[in-house]
C-alpha cells in the first residue's frame, strides 16, 4: 500500500482554491481546506472541507494531529493575521511544517496619489481633505472606524455588514472578479472622489486601483499586518514546488 500524505490547506482566498486543485488528483495526497465559515455562500474548494475556526493554536495543533497532518499550508488572506499567528504556533506544536502563500501586496504607478494607512482607523482619519464621496472596500469587518464620519460611502463587502456603519451610505453587495469598465462606470456614477482599499494584492481586485488612476482620484491604502516568520512562498506554483520536496 503507498502511504498516502495529508496535506492541509488553511483557506479563504482564490490561490487556497487553486493550490487544492491541483493536489486533489494526486495519488498518495489526501487534501483538506478549512475555512472560517464567516462568508455565507464560500466558494468552495474541491476535495475535503473543513468549516470553522479551531478554538486556538493548541486546538489546532490537536486538531493536525488527530487528522496525521503532514504539512500544514496557510494559504490565508493577507489580512487574516489571527489564523496565520494561529497556524504558526499551531504547527510547531504539532511538529508539521508549515509554509505561507501569500500574495505581493500593490504598488503605486506613474501617476497614482497613494496614502498609506496602519489601520481603518488610521484611514478614516486620512479621509478629510480627500474628498466628500468614498469608495469603501475594505470588507464587511471594521466599518465601525467609518461610522462616525459626515462623508458618504459607498459600501462594496460580499456579505451585508453589521451596525456600527457609515451614517450617510449605500451598500452594494457583491463579489470580485471586477473588471475596469465596471470600476470606471461605478466610479463615476456614484462620483466618487476618493477610494479606500487594504493592500490585498493580487488580481482580482486590482481594477479599482486602475480606475483610480485613470480617473486622477486619490486612494488610501491600509498596510498589511505583519506576517509569521515561516517559510513563505507567493504563488501557487512555487507552494507546489516546496510541497514536492516537503513531501519527499
Ligand atoms: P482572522 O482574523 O485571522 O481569523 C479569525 C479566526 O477565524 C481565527 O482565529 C480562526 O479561529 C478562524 N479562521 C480564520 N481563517 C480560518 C481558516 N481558513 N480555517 C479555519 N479557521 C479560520 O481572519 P479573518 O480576517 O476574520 O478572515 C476569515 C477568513 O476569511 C480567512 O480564512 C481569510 O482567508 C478569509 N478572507 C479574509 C479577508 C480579510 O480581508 N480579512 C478577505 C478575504 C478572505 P480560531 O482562533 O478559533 O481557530
């Protein structure tokens, strides 16, 4: 009998999905994704999934253990920085290697006026000054730091939020991909002045950013958390490569 490998993906993003593709087919690898559970309709990854947090690193490290998990990957949003300290602890208790697929972040291009944020709260203080009308895309978490401002938002979060949120607001629900017609025509229908994103990285919401430019608005860009000192790789090609060698 080939000894099969388990392989456990932390998930959440698009490159989660992917990496999980990839490894489902493969013989001798058994995958399991696990997710937050805090989206209500996730997109799932193929192969098992896991829905919900551990309860803590120790929990985790039980819950790898229990599962003879032989690698840990913490494919994790950018700004889901609990659940990768989490995952960090978590392995090394349990004594599995862990590697981080994280996405670069963005940079600013030729004619981009960028100001740069430790936090929403910090962001929101930036916002005076920008402009009247605000393009929130943060997510649905932190609208709280926007609640006391007279500017008017619009609001784009997959899920609807909850209150404390922007007095003065229009939500609009919905999901990425966007392309950069749709951003431009968004933009200027709801003459947005000013655009306030974190630094997620990636494509798939990267067309607000070039409308921004293309339409001269400032953003503010909210800094990403620090990350685990663990092996780190950002693609999904060069997790394959590391997890080849990790699996021998
Ligand atoms: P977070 O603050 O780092 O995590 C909060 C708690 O949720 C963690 O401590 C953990 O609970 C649980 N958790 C988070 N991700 C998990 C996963 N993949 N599998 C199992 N449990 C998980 O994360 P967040 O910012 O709330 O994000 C939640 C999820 O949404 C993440 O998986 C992330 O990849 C995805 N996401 C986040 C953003 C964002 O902007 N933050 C955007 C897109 C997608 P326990 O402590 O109980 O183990």
């Amino acid at each position: 009998m080939p000894v099969t490998r388990s392989v456990v993906i932390l998930g959440g993003t698009g490159e989660a999905r992917e990496l999980a593709a990839h490894l489902v087919d493969r013989q001798g690898v058994r995958v399991v994704s696990t997710l937050a559970g805090r989206v209500r309709e996730p997109r799932l990854p193929v192969g098992e999934v896991r829905v919900g947090g551990f309860g803590g690193p120790e929990r985790m490290a039980d819950w790898l253990r229990a599962e003879g998990a032989d690698v840990v990957v913490d494919a994790t949003h950018p700004f889901a920085a609990r659940i990768s300290e989490s995952a960090a602890v978590a392995a090394g208790l349990a004594g599995v290697p862990v590697l981080l697929l994280r996405r670069p972040g963005w940079s600013p291009g030729n004619g981009d006026h960028w100001r740069w944020a430790d936090s929403l709260d910090e962001a929101a203080e930036l916002l005076p000054g920008l402009g009247e009308r605000v393009f929130l895309t943060t997510g649905r978490q932190g609208l709280s730091a926007f609640a006391g401002s007279p500017l008017w938002f619009l609001v784009r979060c997959v899920d609807a939020p909850t209150p404390p949120l922007p007095q003065r607001m229009r939500l609009l629900l919905s999901r990425g991909p966007y392309a950069l017609d749709g951003e431009l025509d968004l933009m200027r229908t709801h003459r947005i002045d000013v655009l306030v994103t974190k630094d997620s990285g990636g494509e798939h919401t990267v067309a607000k950013l070039h409308a921004a430019r293309l339409l001269r608005k400032p953003v503010v860009i909210v800094r990403r958390p620090a990350v685990p000192d663990v092996p780190t790789v950002a693609t999904v090609d060069h997790a394959l490569s590391w997890l080849d060698t990790a699996l021998g």
